[in-house]
C-alpha cells in the first residue's frame, strides 16, 4: 500500500468505512463504530483511512493482512 501524504479527517475516515461498510467483516463494524466515538491522532486516522481506501478491490491475501491491521488499531483504541 502506497502511503500519501494528505491528512484525513474523522469525517473522511467515516465515509470511507461508510462506502466499504458492506465488505468489511461483521464483526468489524462494532469496533468502528467505538473508534468513531472517540478522538484519534492524525497518524491513526491516516493509516485506518489507507487501509480501508480501495479495501473492496483488494486481493484475498492483501485483505487478509488489511483485517489485520485493522484489528489491530481497533482493539487497542
């Protein structure tokens, strides 16, 4: 994943996980909706909007990882 070098916003990160919602694991959504609850650090909001950025289109292996990763921020938030 390529990183950029623009700042998104809660209100970005949301509509991204709005727009990917319907491919993201179920048991997912309850933990985004907690991170959406709180306040986060710019680099935090950064790398959860690059890992749900493009999220449908990405392989099984990479969405894999992405889950991860995903997971991982979500749980320890």
């Amino acid at each position: 994943m390529s990183e950029c070098k623009l700042n998104h916003s809660q209100e970005d990160v949301r509509s991204k996980y709005e727009s990917q919602e319907v491919f993201i694991p179920e048991d997912m959504v309850p933990l985004f909706e907690q991170f959406f609850s709180k306040e986060h650090t710019q680099d935090l909001l950064n790398e959860v909007f690059h890992l749900l950025k493009k999220y449908d289109l990405a392989s099984d292996e990479d969405r894999i990882e992405r889950n991860n990763r995903l997971y991982m921020v979500l749980k320890n938030v």
